[in-house]
C-alpha cells in the first residue's frame, strides 16, 4: 500500500494539475500583435501594472525590458506549484539583476488578501499577478491546459523555453545561463 500511495504522490508532482477553469486554447498565438486597446495589463497583488506586449515569438513585459522574465503559471491549490516555490526564489535570488519571476494566478475570485497570506505561508519573494488579464496571458501563449507551466523569455522578449509540470531547479538554471 505505502509503494503505490508513493508512486501516485510521484506521478502527481512531476505531471502537474489539470482543473477546467483553466483556459484552454490549442494554437501557439505567440506571432499576434496586440493593438493598445487589446494590450495586456497584469496587476500584481499590491496593483502595480505590468503592461505585456505581444511580439512576433514572445513577449515584451513593460519595466523588464532587458531582463530574462520567467512567466510561472499556477494555482495555490496545486501541490506541484506549492512545491516549486522554493526554487523560484532560489533563482530569483540568484539572477535577481538578469531574472524577473511573475507567477501568474489562474484562480477566479482569489482576493489579494488570500494571495498576500499565501505569499507570507510559503515565503515567496517573486512578483504574483491576480487580474482578469492573467487568463488573456493564458490564451496568448497557447493555451494553459497543465499547471504548473512555466515559459522563459530572454532579454529581446523571445521566447526561449518552457516547462510542464515540476522540473528540477537545476534544468531551469542551465536554461536561463544558456541565454544570458
């Protein structure tokens, strides 16, 4: 009984969750341009805006410009989400000049007060956004149909890599130093 309840805990962790409340979509739609008035506005918990601007295989994240920007899609429900978050902060501490962290909360109805608690909880030193855009980012890189589900971006906005489900920390760093 203990071997198959630890098997099923280890296919959870490394497959990721699936709800369907998650937006789906099955096209990358990465090469769109965004006009101003269908722009993008992420606003993290404390209501600052990241302005999010479409390029032809990526994205540009106003204030970011000239920094690798990891995208981190994800719930608080989530056990592998829960589980990745000391390792975000350990490589946003460790590129904190080269490596900007936005998670983006694909939760309906999840006040900023229950994020900030959350944040507190599980010590989290990365930016979190919580708006209605975090579900048009969601259908702008294809589609969210597994969390968590990470995208990494260099400098120019280009996108670079992405990662489903939990993936070791030392996979992401290699990524991030081959194209810093």
């Amino acid at each position: 009984m203990k071997i198959l309840l630890t098997a099923i805990l280890t296919i959870s962790l490394f497959t990721g969750c699936n709800d369907k409340h998650v937006e789906n979509s099955t096209k990358q739609k990465n090469n769109s341009i965004f006009k101003a008035s269908n722009s993008i506005v992420l606003k993290d918990i404390f209501g600052k805006e990241i302005r999010v601007k479409s390029l032809e295989n990526g994205f540009i994240f106003q204030g970011y410009e000239e920094k690798i920007v990891l995208i981190n899609f994800f719930t608080t429900w989530c056990p592998p989400c829960r589980a990745e978050i000391p390792h975000l902060n350990n490589l946003q501490k460790k590129y904190k000049d080269d490596l900007k962290i936005i998670s983006v909360l694909l939760e309906k109805n999840k006040s900023n007060e229950d994020i900030i608690n959350f944040i507190n909880k599980n010590d989290i030193e990365f930016t979190i956004t919580n708006s209605k855009d975090n579900y048009k980012l969601a259908k702008e890189v294809g589609g969210v149909r597994s969390i968590p589900l990470m995208l990494i971006y260099d400098r120019d906005g280009k996108y670079s890599q992405h990662y489903t489900g939990a993936v070791p920390e030392e996979m992401i760093d290699v990524d991030i130093k081959r194209i810093l």
